[in-house]
C-alpha cells in the first residue's frame, strides 16, 4: 500500500469512527464530525445516545470450546435484507457446530424478536456503550477467530483486533462495495460515484491486506481478487433445511398471475433496478400483456418507488414478512439490476421457490445460472420485455425453468453444504 493510500485510510478512519447516530435508518456520522470539528474520533464502541439494554461483559471463555466474536453493523433481521439473511445463517452454523459465539451490534439497537432469536440459538451478545480498544485489550487472548463485514464497520475495529487479538481474522464482503460504486458511476457519469469507487477500492484493499482469510460469495469476484491477494475464500452465502416439491410447484402455472420484484429499498441499486423497469421496460410488457400486474416487495421504499404505485398496475407493498404467498402466487419474478455486485439473495430466494427469474447479467453474476437452462438474462430493455412475456406465456418452457430453479438450489444451497465449509474454515471434526 502506498503512502497516499495509507494517509487516504486515516483520513477515512477519522471520518468514520464517529460512530453513527441513526435518523430514519440513515448515517449522519459525516455532518456530525464536519459541524463541530473533531479533532481526534473517540474510542467509545457505540454513540452514547443509546438507551439499549446493558449486555456488556467479557468474553465467556469456554474450555470446551474456540471463540467467535462477530461485528456487524447491527443485529441481523434476517427477514428484511439479504446481508442480515447470510449474517443470521452464519451465526447459526457456527452455534450448531459447537463454536462458542459472541455477537457485537454496532447501532447497539435491541431490535426484536431478531435480539432473542440470537440468544435462543447461545449466542452472547455484547451490547451497550463501551471503549472497544480497552475492551479487545482486555479480552483479545480469549478470541480464537473474529468474523468482520462491511467496509465501514471492520475499518473501526480492524486495526485494535490486529493488535491486541492473535485471533484468525475472517472478512466477508457481501459484495465488493467498489465494484458496485464502479458500475453506478459507468451509469450515472457522477464524480461523486467514482469518488466513491475510489474510495472503498482504497478501504477493501487496505481490510484485505489486515485479514487473515476474505470471504466471498461469488466465484467471479474471487477470480479477480486472486490477481492481487492469494487469501481468497468462495463460501455459500445462503442455505435451506428443505426443498419444494419440483413437480408440484411445476404444475401450477396455470394457477399464477402477475409480475414481482423483491428487495430491500435501503439498498440503491434496488431503488434504480424498480425506476429502470417501470419507465422502460414495463410499458413494453403492457403491450402484449394488458392485465398484467407488477407487485414491488421490500422494505424501506422510497418516495419515487411509493409513487410507482400511482400507476393502477403497480403494486408497491412495502416489508412483507411471510413472501409464500408472493412467491407461489406469482408467474414471473424480475431482477432488474443494472449495477451491484455479488451473489443476489433476491435471486437465491426465487430460485428456492421455484418461480422462474428474468434477470439482467448483474443480478444474476456470481452464482452460476444459464440462459434459458435456469433463468433468462438480458441488459437490453426490449429483450428483456421479450423473456419476461416468454416466461409468462410459454407454460413448457415456464415449468422446465421452474424444475431446474429449485433442482439449482438444492445442489447449491443446502445445509450441508455450508456446514462443510464452515467445517474447513473453524477446524471443526
């Protein structure tokens, strides 16, 4: 790392580590720090304006057992964003396969029923106001393994870990936020996306350089990690206990109506995806399909994706917290994505329904589908208004995808599966 780089990732802890004051689920760490002038960032873990319940301690030290301290940003609620969906499932593994676990929630927010469904699984959650540094000094000889995610978070905490922790640091991307900034900029020619771009390249590197093993969910993003850094690691980001019935689920085309697109609306690329689709591609599918409707799920929407709602055949739902009924009434469901980056947990879950998926190449990177095998997948506006009709009104064609979706998912993301390479990472017989 050049010097330049290394003055940058300073410049970025000093920004950042004034931890983030939540206003309707937005950071507003940056303005806090620009308005009154800090010269230094404090060394407390978590803004003092909490009022959380008091979970703080050491580590319980198991004999029996290795040690597993997680960070992430908040408590996973698993239920409404696909990061928090891996997050929860990792967690899960880890606690079943005897490791002992200890959670830290950055917002330090005690959010329910998501803080008990930890807790029911063993986990010990650290939670409440409290000097991290004195805390890792104290307590980094007890850690075996420390599990870190976002860009952001694992900045705040990397440097204390390495140095007072022999922990084995485990980084897991999600995606690669420069990657997705980069596409975004390639759409939008914004300076400030590439700013961006520039600026999380600068922090990834420096986190993947700090790390003992990076964590990837896609094969692609590991082929283009390998040509700088020799620690990359795939790893399966989802998994199911059971499957659907293929040949059930393949009968019923007749019995499904109308379009559907899932996502989290925190997340822009969503947001652009919706935008993208109802302006120009849409219209396009109205033409051949009349009565057809499009239902928009996720939490979060936006002011524009609430307003798409205007229009009498968009349907904008808002957080749904049982999808079944979507997913098995549904014909069609859509991923129109023109920038992001990593596995889509969007797709995974409609791969496990058993709903065939039109996607654009972005959405569907990563994890292995074929054109017209398991999926249809175009970035053009007119062929991909083409697929969706295909998909909607060809029923042999609609159920061999449906057939081969959920048979992809059950050799892709079954439990086992996981527990297998968790067993690799962890050492565990």
């Amino acid at each position: 790392m050049t010097l330049k780089d290394k003055i940058k990732i300073e410049l970025y802890k000093l920004s950042e580590r004034v931890l983030p004051v939540y206003s309707k689920r937005k950071y507003i760490a940056k303005e806090i720090l620009l308005k009154r002038n800090f010269k230094a960032a404090p060394d407390i873990f978590i803004n003092e304006t909490a009022k959380p319940k008091i979970y703080i301690s050491d580590i319980i030290h198991k004999e029996d057992k290795e040690t597993v301290l997680i960070i992430d940003h908040k408590i996973p609620e698993y239920d409404k964003d696909a990061g928090s969906s891996t997050i929860f499932g990792y967690i899960k593994i880890m606690a079943e396969s005897g490791l002992n676990v200890s959670f830290i929630p950055e917002d330090c927010n005690i959010t329910e029923p998501y803080c008990k469904a930890l807790e029911d699984i063993g986990v010990n959650l650290l939670c409440g106001p409290f000097n991290f540094k004195k805390w890792i000094k104290k307590n980094g000889g007890s850690i075996d393994y420390v599990f870190l995610s976002r860009p952001y978070t694992a900045l705040r905490y990397i440097d204390n870990i390495r140095r007072f922790s022999g922990a084995k640091l485990y980084y897991y991307t999600h995606d690669l936020h420069f990657l997705r900034e980069l596409r975004k900029f390639n759409i939008s020619g914004n300076k400030r996306d590439y700013y961006n771009f520039k600026k999380f390249k600068t922090i990834e590197y420096y986190i993947f350089e700090k790390s003992d093993i990076v964590l990837t969910p896609s094969v692609q993003e590991k082929e283009y990690l390998n040509k700088v850094f020799k620690n990359i690691e795939v790893i399966t980001p989802y998994y199911y206990d059971s499957f659907l019935d293929k040949n059930r689920i393949g009968g019923s085309f007749k019995k499904r109506t109308d379009i559907m697109f899932l996502g989290n609306f925190d997340h822009k690329p969503n947001v652009d995806a919706v935008l993208w689709f109802s302006e120009k591609i849409f219209p396009l599918i109205k033409e051949k399909i009349p009565s057809l409707k499009l239902y928009v799920i996720g939490a979060n929407p936006t002011d524009a994706v609430a307003k798409l709602s205007e229009n009498e055949d968009i349907v904008v739902t808002g957080y749904i917290e049982d999808l079944t009924e979507y997913f098995e009434s549904a014909r069609v469901f859509i991923a129109p994505l023109r920038y992001g980056a990593g596995i889509k947990g969007k797709i995974v879950t409609a791969l496990y329904y058993g709903i065939p998926i039109v996607s654009t190449p972005v959405g569907t990177e990563g994890i292995g589908l074929t054109n017209f095998e398991n999926a249809l997948i175009s970035d053009e506006p007119e062929s991909f208004a083409e697929y969706v009709f295909l998909a909607y009104s060809d029923e042999k064609l609609w159920s061999r995808l449906s057939y081969n979706s959920i048979n992809f998912a059950e050799n892709n993301y079954n439990k086992d599966t996981m527990k297998n390479e968790f067993a690799k990472l962890f050492k565990i017989n």
